[in-house]
C-alpha cells in the first residue's frame, strides 16, 4: 500500500465551487449525475484529478458536451480540460448501495438509503476531489419510490419537492454554506419525526428533527433534551450559534462509529440517539448526550472550519471532544466525569501511546486514514486542548477561539492556526508546548522530595520514551496542578499551584513542612502524563480521605488499590487492610455524593493493572484482583448491603444523585459477588427481577454471568426472551457473556457467534461480542491462545464486508510485546495469518503490519 506523507500536502489544483447531484434512487442500483463546477487554481494547465473508489463513468461531458479526454488511473478519472480556467464537468455513475457492506458511501440499512462520507466516502457516490480542502456548495435532488422513501433528506434546507411518475416523488435540497464533500450527506426511508425548535441567541427560530423508525420515536426525547442544551451551551461558552433553520439528525443501526456530523443532517448510530428507562443504562443515557453535543459542537469545530487535511484531524476531533467533555461536566458532576474521561484515556490510548501503533496527535503518514480514527487523536487530542486551557484559564482561552473561529472561518485549517490564535489570543508562548502536536508516546515524570534546610522540594525528571519512527525525545511544557498538606493536624499547606515544567529535570520548591508533606499532584489530572512517585500506604489513604481536589482523592484511593495489587501479582504480597480501610472510609460519604463514591471505591480494571507490570500476567492479575474485592468485600459486607437495602431510585430519575445511586448499587452487587457467600445470586436474580430499568437490571444479569448458578442460565433466558426484538438490547445480551470471568468465556463467545441473532452485518452486534472479548483480558489472553485465533479468525471473515471496523479489532493483538514468549508468539503467529490472507484490505494491511513491528 502506499504511504502518504504530510509533508508532501500541495495545495489543490482545482477548486470546485459548485456540485448539483441527482439522484435516481433504488436500493439495489442507485444513478448518480454529478455536474462539478471547476475553477483551475494552479497557474498552468493541468488535468483534473478526480478520486473514485469502485466506480465506472457512464458518461462524462464538459460544458455540456460529450468529452473522450479522460482515462481512469487506477480508481481514479484524470478528465484533460486543456487549457481551460473552469469548466462544467457532468459524470454520471451507477452505484449499488444494497451490497455495500463497507457502510460507506451510499448504502442500504434496514431498507433505508443513507450516506457515510467522512473521510473518504464521498469518492464511492461520485468521482470528485474528495479531499477536505475543496469546498462547495450543494445543490442536491433526488428522486425515488414514494412508498420506499417516503421521507427524502439532504444537508441544508429543502426548496422544492413534488411528486413524479411510476408512483415517484422528488425533493430538492440546498446547502448555502460551501463544505467539504466529506460533509455530504443523504438519507431516504420510511422515517417518522421528533420535531421541536430552538431560538438562537440572535433570535433565530430553529427547527429540529430527530428521525427513526417507527416505533422509536418515544425514544428520543433524551437525546432531543441534549441537542438543545448544547445548542444553548455553545452560545453560552463560546459564542457560537447554529447557522442554518433546519437541524436535522437521523438515526440508523448499521453505522461504522458512533455518529457523523454532516452538516444540517447528522447520521447517528441508533445506540447513540434510542433512550428510555427500560432499555438504555444510565451509562447509555451519559454516551446519548455526550455524543449528540459532539456532533452538534463539529458544527463550528469541524464544518465552520474544517480541517486542510486528514493529517490535521485532531483539529477537529481533538477540540470536539475538549468541547463535549467540558459540556457533559456542566451538566452533570465535573468530578466524575474527569474521572471517566481518565479512565478513558487511560485504558485506550495510553496503551495505544506504548505500543506499535503509536502515533502523534497529528500524524506524519498513514496509509488508511480510516485507522487513524483514534483514541490518540481523539482523547489525546482533547487533552492538549485542556493543557492550552489549564495554562491560560477560562477567559483568555476564549480569546484564543474566538480569533480561531474569526480568522479561519469557511475555511480549511491546521493545527498549527489552532495553536497560533490560541497564543494570539490568549496572549501565551507555545513554541515548545507545539512538541505536543509531533512526538507521540505519554511523558513520565518521575518526582522524589528533597529537603533543604526545614523547606521541602519536589524534584521532577521528565522522560518521553521512544515510538516507531522517533527514537529520541525532547522535554515537553507540562502544566502540572500540584498541592502539598502537612498530615500532622498543623493545617500546613501549599495552596494548588500550576507548575510548567519545561526541562527534563526541575526543582519545584514546596515550602516550610515540620515532616514529609503528603503532595497532591497533577490535580484534575492537568496533564495526560504518567506519574512514578513512591509513597508510603499512609500517605496515600491520607490523601484519599482529605485531599481537597476530588480527582486527586479519587488518583490517592486508585494507587492505593494498584500498589497493593501489583505487589499481589509480583508475589509481595502485603496485606489489603490499608485499601479495605480506605474504602470504609470513603464510603461514609456515599448518601452525599453517589457518583463519585462509586468511581473512587472501583478497582482499576485488569488492563490498567497490567500496564503497570514489566510483563502481563494475565492469570495472576484476574486471580489477585478477585481475591482483593472478595476480601473487601467481606470485610465490609454490611456497608454493601445497607447500600442494597434500600430501594433503587426510580429508574425514571435521571438526577445526578439517582444515577449515583444506581450506580454504587451496582458496585455493592459486585464487591459481594465477589466473595463465595451463598445468597449472593439469589439477591442478584432479586435485583434483576426487580429491577424498573436498565442500570439495574444489566448491573445486576453482567453479575450473574460472572459465575455458574441456576439465577445465571435463568437470567440470562429471561433477559433473551424479553428483548430478542430490540437489537441495542440484545447487543447488551452478547456483551455480559462476553464480559464474563468465567474460565470458559472464549468458548462460550465461540457459540455465541453461532447463534442465530449474530450476525457479522451489523458493527455494533460484531462490538459487542468480539470487541467486549477482546476487552476481558485474561479470556483474550487466555493461555492456550484461543482467543488470538477468535479474533484474528474474526478480522479475516469480516475484512472482506467491513474492512473498516476488522482493523478496528487488531489492536490487541499487537501488545505482544507487553505479554510472555509464549503469548507473544502466538499473538504475532495470528498476526502473520492475518497478513497471509490474500486480497487483504488497505486497513487491515496497515494494522497487521505495524503491529508486528
Ligand atoms: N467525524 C466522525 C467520524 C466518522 C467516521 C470516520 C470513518 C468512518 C466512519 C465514520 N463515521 C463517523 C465522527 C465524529 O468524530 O464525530
Ligand atoms: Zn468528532
């Protein structure tokens, strides 16, 4: 496969101002005219370069007329305009959107037509530019069976319609503002609407749609409540109002990723749009909100101002998700939601950071853009944001974006204008905090105390470790939040102080302590960076009980519980009653914060115990994380059961505090699940039975599949027979087996594939059940490696329907080198199975060969 590389980015030579589409729509063939306007940007004569993907020219004719000068080259149609400045170039094209299983493009889901362009689908519709710095206005018609497609949608605002012969009808969509093709979007089907409105701030009526199937529609109130709001926060926060009269957003359940932001027409996967009580987990409720402001904010961050090229993605999606996290923080609890947010990071990309696959938020080459859809441009990227907004604070922030939106607006930008209206407008030095944008690994900075003469000192060394393709590192600017407490009862404190750090070493002064301060550091979590402090049992639970920062409270509790376990499954073992004490005690504040005792109570998960080791030792990690929560959770077995005495709040409550609530209850459930008393899957199948949604009643079954009772098969029968027909709720059914501890969980997953409601079609249903295996780590680790060939069996049967969302499941397999010979043999032998498939795709091809490297 070839590589592109950003340093070879050249302007376009041809812009296209305006494109008309029309098309002629049938489920099985679909005709599309294309008519591009084109005005030659380059000062001599040069053919225009027009991308395909699977496509044939039926026809081409310029400025009206049938045209012979044109080849294809490769996928692509090279059209010779001679010498002209600007043309009319007509294509027309036949495309197949029923047996377009790569979803994207124009494809067929569930008997309804719709488009996914981003990032580059565009090309499998028309031949086209299709790059994102080639801007347009759309014109776009279409015409098709009224009876099929009652309902017909395009960006932007419908001017005409009427019905036309054979039973047809048309409508005619316009989009005023110029966008990428990459924004383009349409969708025809039998769809029934939420509508409502909303004032924009200048006074402006919107009105909004929410479309589905029917039978959906009384579950869309949610996500219409949180379209609002964040059309109200984007106004509120940073001045940014919606620019069309129509926003538009149609749910769909066959969908590559969560949700598309096109604009005036958002495509969303059903899971991110479909709530209500009986169906969705308050954790489904938080992902509704979350993703539909995302998509609304890309209206600025994104489609206002798009990205020059795929290199600078993280522009967008990197802004976006700053902008999504800080909305969802508003409207619940800040505190849980950084937590959250951490975790996030934490289990994605920071693996992503140490392994093969590492790349810098703005990436130098790639060859499937596609792969580089990820958790490093994403939340990473996000995370630099929150840096240049930590450093600066919330007023001159906004300076800085108000000039980014001003100066780049309608146009296709990097992260470098990013970066430097940030520094213009906030008045702030970022030559060397650019270092973020171009080295990619996580900083560690290990920290010691020094004392000196009565004062204290925290010495900090910063080290980059090296990735693929960047072997030596410079220092990076790092805010970093720290405090510092005397834990004496003096009251002796260092107020929270932000540091930059800039060199690879550096002496922070703490001021005058009688003894060894308790250091608070990188509170609310400033900085994505690894932190090797040593500290003593004492300290730590100090700071989880006082420290006035939550997340640093939560940070304290979490490397109690990982000091102890890692010492567990190196054999040092050194008892667990400083973690049992400290969650006693931090459950005394559950009746006023919920969440956040929940969040801070958890033990870090498998993988993040893991991380921590020199290598994994799967078996050794499940085993000594069972027996830490056993023995928490016997030693405070009456606080988790007061916590499940009570009722649960009504499932209808959405309120921050029931949603703690349900949450902690779930916690409760597991801690004593953990421990072999005998009631514990009676209570569980009571809470399942009970249960008046679905927090509870998932909380509750993902309990009772972990082990072997009665409750267990009965459960899990009643969850299947209520649900069969709800297909995000099935997905959940697929989920909890494959979540399972249970020792046969590799096998039971290779049943499930068998089983008649799966189906590899659809990516959410192929997610939920290889994707939550490939998350269970000791089932995917499972020593004999059965479950490397699951999933490496897997990426090949789907590379050929999906090869976007097969690479997607890759990843795992190339840790191999955080794992024993054994398993790293076996993980790179399933590797090289992959690679050996003839016909491979470009993304698999790209994921499987770096992985091994
Ligand atoms: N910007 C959107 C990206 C996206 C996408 C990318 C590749 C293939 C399919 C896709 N669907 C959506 C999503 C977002 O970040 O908002
Ligand atoms: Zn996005």
């Amino acid at each position: 496969p070839v590589t592109i590389h950003r340093g070879d980015y050249r302007p376009p030579d041809w812009q296209v101002p305006d494109v008309a589409l029309d098309f002629a729509l049938a489920v099985e063939a679909t005709r599309v005219a294309a008519a591009l306007s084109v005005v030659r940007q380059a000062d001599a004569p040069t053919p225009l370069v027009l991308r395909g993907d699977g496509l044939t020219p039926a026809a081409v004719r310029v400025d009206g007329e049938g045209w012979n000068d044109w080849r294809m080259d490769g996928a692509d149609l090279i059209v010779d305009l001679g010498e002209r400045t600007a043309a009319t170039v007509e294509i027309d094209t036949l495309i197949h959107p029923a047996s377009n299983t790569q979803l994207m493009g124009l494809y067929a889901s569930n008997g309804m037509l719709c488009t996914q362009c981003e990032a580059e689908g565009f090309r499998r519709i028309t031949f086209h530019p299709d790059r994102p710095d080639v801007l347009s206005r759309y014109k776009v018609r279409m015409e098709g069976d009224k009876a099929a497609f009652p309902i017909l949608l395009s960006n932007g605002n419908c001017i005409a319609k009427g019905d036309g012969a054979g039973g047809n009808h048309w409508a005619l969509w316009e989009d005023p503002w110029p966008k990428p093709s990459y924004l383009f979007a349409l969708v025809a089907g039998d769809l029934v609407v939420n509508r409502d409105s909303f004032t924009t701030m200048s006074g402006r009526e919107v009105e909004l749609g929410i479309w589905v199937r029917d039978g959906d529609l009384d579950r869309t109130e949610h996500a219409m409540q949180a379209l609002k709001d964040s059309m109200a926060w984007d106004e509120r926060v940073y001045g940014r109002e919606y620019d069309l009269d129509l926003f538009n957003i149609v749910a769909v359940s066959d969908f590559n990723m969560g949700a598309m932001e096109n604009k005036g027409l958002n495509v969303f996967n059903t899971r991110y749009i479909l709530a209500d009580p009986d169906t969705a987990t308050d954790v489904d409720y938080d992902g509704v909100e979350g993703v539909v402001a995302h998509e609304y904010f890309h209206n600025w961050s994104g489609n206002r101002v798009t990205c020059r090229d795929w290199f600078q993605l993280s522009l967008k999606e990197g802004f976006t998700v700053y902008r999504d996290q800080c909305f969802s923080a508003d409207m619940g609890s800040p505190a849980v939601k950084r937590i959250e947010d951490v975790r996030l990071l934490r289990a994605a990309q920071f693996p992503e950071d140490a392994g093969p696959l590492a790349h810098p938020i703005r990436p130098d080459s790639f060859q499937e853009i596609s792969n580089f859809y990820t958790a490093t441009i994403y939340n990473k990227g996000a995370e630099i944001i929150h840096m240049m907004a930590t450093m600066v604070g919330a007023d001159r922030f906004r300076k800085g974006t108000d000039l980014y939106f001003e100066r780049h607006d309608g146009e296709a930008a990097t992260c470098e204008d990013f970066v430097r209206a940030i520094e213009e407008g906030a008045g702030i030095d970022l030559t060397q905090f650019r270092l973020w944008y171009s080295q990619a690994g996580t900083p560690r900075l290990t920290l010691s105390l020094a004392q000196e003469s009565g004062d204290w000192a925290l010495d900090v060394t910063q080290t980059v470790p090296p990735t693929p393709g960047q072997d030596d590192k410079q220092p990076m600017m790092i805010p970093l939040k720290l405090a510092a407490f005397a834990m004496d009862g003096s009251g002796a404190a260092l107020p929270e102080t932000l540091v930059t750090l800039t060199g690879a070493t550096q002496r922070v002064p703490l001021g005058a302590f009688a003894a060894r301060p308790a250091l608070s550091i990188n509170r609310g979590f400033s900085a994505p960076v690894i932190v090797d402090f040593a500290r003593a049992d004492g300290e730590l639970a100090w700071l989880a009980a006082n420290d006035d920062d939550p997340f640093a409270r939560y940070e304290a509790l979490q490397q109690l519980m990982l000091d102890t376990l890692v010492a567990a499954v190196s054999g040092k073992a050194r008892g667990s009653q400083a973690v049992i004490d400290a969650i006693g005690q931090t459950l005394a504040g559950a009746a006023t914060d919920p969440a956040f005792v929940a969040e801070a109570v958890l033990l870090p998960s498998e993988a993040f115990i893991g991380d921590q080791m020199v290598t994994v030792d799967p078996g050794a990690i499940r085993r000594e994380r069972l027996a830490l929560q056993a023995a928490i959770g016997t030693a405070l077995e009456s606080q988790w059961r007061a916590i499940l005495a009570g009722a649960a709040p009504p499932a209808t409550d959405l309120s921050r505090k029931a949603k703690g609530g349900r949450r902690l209850r779930g916690v409760a459930l597991a801690y004593l699940a953990a421990t072999a008393m005998d009631d514990v899957p009676a209570l569980a199948f009571r809470i399942f039975s009970d249960a008046d949604g679905m927090t509870e009643r998932q909380a509750a079954l993902a309990t009772l599949a972990h082990g072997d009772s009665d409750e267990r098969v009965a459960a899990l029968d009643i969850f299947y027979q209520r649900y069969r027909d709800n297909p995000l709720v099935l997905d959940k059914w697929f989920q909890v087996q494959a979540w399972s501890l249970r020792a046969d969980t590799v096998d039971a997953v290779k049943e499930l594939a068998q089983h008649p409601d799966f189906t590899l079609a659809n990516p959410n249903r192929v997610r939920s059940l290889y994707g939550a295996l490939s998350g269970n780590q000791a089932a995917f680790h499972q020593a004999d490696g059965a479950g490397y060939r699951l999933i490496a069996d897997l990426v090949i049967a789907l590379d050929p329907k999906n090869p976007q969302t097969s690479a997607r499941m890759i990843p795992p397999l190339g840790r191999w080198k955080r794992f024993d010979d054994a398993r790293a043999a076996m993980m790179k032998a399933e590797l090289e199975r992959i690679l050996a498939q003839p016909g491979l795709s470009r993304d698999v091809t790209e994921q499987a060969s770096k992985s091994l490297l």
